[in-house]
C-alpha cells in the first residue's frame, strides 16, 4: 500500500536545486563507513540527472505493463472484475484523502466536486443488473473504471521503479542487478511516497488517467530528506490492446552530488547505521567492502 503525505506547495517538484556544491577545501574528511554512503548517494544523484534516465525508466515501465498483462490483455480487467470492493475503496476511503478526481461524463461534461461523483457512481449502483459471464459476473466499463480509479492502479509501476541499492556498490561478480528509480536496502532507507495524485475517470473516452507526483527521500536526522520528485502518468482503458500503460513524464533531482546536503545526509545515516550494527552485533554493510577500488557506477549498465 502506498503512503500518502500532504501535497507539496504548487510546482515545488519544478524547483532548482537547492544546495549548490561545497568548497571541497571546507569540506570534512568523512570516515570510510560515512565515505562510503556519500558515494552511494552520489552515484545515485548522478544517474538520475543523466538524460537516458527517464527513457530506459520508461522501457522498464513498458516491460512491467506488458508482462502484467501477458499474453491475454484481459488480465488486467479481469483484475478489476473479480474484485468489487474496489469499488467501495475507491468511494469510501480514496474520495476521502487528500486527492483530486475529475469525472468526465459521456456527453463531455466535467465534475470536480466529491460528492457528485460518489453520487454518480452511488445511483449507477443501484440501476445496475448483474449479468453472468461464463463462471464469472460480466462487469460493464464504467464499473471497471471505477473499482480502478485509485491507487492500486500504480502498483505494478512501483514494483517495476523498484531496484536494489546494491547497483550503487562495486560489482559483484556474476551477480543480477536491477536498475530503479527507487532503491531497497539496508544502507540508504530509501522510501517513497505519492505527494499529489488527479485521477481522471473519463466515461467518454473508457478510461481512467492518474498523474502522481512521487517523492524518493532517505532519512536524515529526525526527517526525510528528498532526493528526487518524479512524475508518473498511468492509464488504464478495459477491452483494448495495451490496456494499461505508464510513462515517466520528469524525474527532478534536488542537490547536487557534491552537494553538503548529501555530506550531511551520508553523516547521519552512517551513524545511525551504526547504532542498528552495536545493537545487533553486525558487521557495518556500507564498510564491508571498503577496501575495494572507488568507483563510479550507474544505475543502469
């Protein structure tokens, strides 16, 4: 499930960056655990300002819908079809966070009010007859539309942004690396959150539109430091070809790699790093590898 924050001021993921980078005759020698998740912090600033970034994300993102979908693309809406209280967690508890919606009726008008659009949705309800379909009840397309019309539409895209930290690490001979937008692992704590999300359901058209912004933080001190804000488009249409489908529209870092922002960031996870390690008895994973060659590695290879 995915985490909603309060939405950022207007336009706050187009900012500049905020931390410009620091004199390095000012700046502290870091000690090799804190050396080592500066480099991994700025490895990955680094890959995300590249300009192949966002399109390999979108081949990724195109992999993901079309082997969700498989061979059949009635995978998706089939989904949908079996799962009614979708329906319910979309009226009952998504219309009630902080999330825009616009219903476009089929002769084009627009509704932005909450209320209208549940009672909309509330009166088709009830006229509605059940039909079957094989071992299965038929489910017509503003039916489907609506069960999808909340943030389940997003999580086959967050499975497909989603890598291992290990990519910022020397290699590791023969070993698989997954390349993502959002890095798992022990080091970083990395995480992720939808700020802001307008989901259109477009009864004209037989579709429903999300355009999330998504917020990739690590912890420093007592907050979250954001990295990155990214924009993701995802569609949904039931009955045809590619039904569901993703595009990265921008991926927009905030520092700079040599930015003291991430000096301090890689100061604070270091130590908390090790105050989990004194507890558990463990070996430091950010030092382990220390006595290696640095390098500079990208997210992609």
């Amino acid at each position: 499930m995915l985490h909603l924050l309060q939405p950022p001021a207007p336009a706050s993921f187009m900012v500049q960056p905020s931390s410009s980078p620091a004199p390095a005759a000012k700046a502290t020698l870091l000690n090799p655990s804190q050396r080592q998740i500066h480099q991994m912090l700025a490895t990955y600033i680094a890959t995300i300002r590249r300009d192949d970034f966002v399109p390999r994300l979108n081949k990724l993102l195109q992999s993901r819908a079309s082997s969700s979908a498989g061979s059949a693309t009635a995978d998706i809406q089939a989904y949908y079809a079996d799962r009614p209280e979708l329906r319910n967690y979309t009226l009952g508890v998504e219309l009630d966070r902080d999330l825009d919606y616009t219903l476009v009726l089929k002769d084009g008008r627009s509704i932005t009010d909450k209320l209208a659009i549940r009672s909309h949705f509330s009166a088709g309800k009830n006229n509605e007859k059940p039909a079957k379909k094989g071992n299965r009840t038929a489910v017509n397309t503003e039916e489907l539309l609506i069960r999808a019309a909340n943030q389940s539409l997003l999580a086959d895209a967050f499975i497909a942004l989603t890598g291992s930290e290990e990519v910022l690490q020397p290699p590791i001979q023969n070993k698989e690396r997954k390349p993502g937008l959002i890095l798992s692992g022990p080091i970083l704590s990395m995480g992720s959150v939808v700020e802001k999300c307008h989901f259109t359901i477009d009864l004209k058209r037989g579709m429903v539109e999300a355009i999330c912004v998504l917020a990739i933080s690590v912890p420093d001190e007592n907050r979250r430091l954001v990295l990155a804000r990214a924009i993701l488009i995802a569609n949904f249409r039931p009955g045809k070809k590619g039904q569901l489908q993703y595009a990265m529209q921008l991926v927009k870092a905030h520092h700079f790699p040599a930015s003291r922002t991430l000096r301090d960031a890689a100061i604070s996870l270091a130590k908390d790093q090790e105050s989990l390690l004194l507890q558990s008895g463990h070996e430091n994973p950010a030092t382990k590898n220390d006595a290696r060659p640095q390098r500079s590695f990208s997210l992609f290879r």
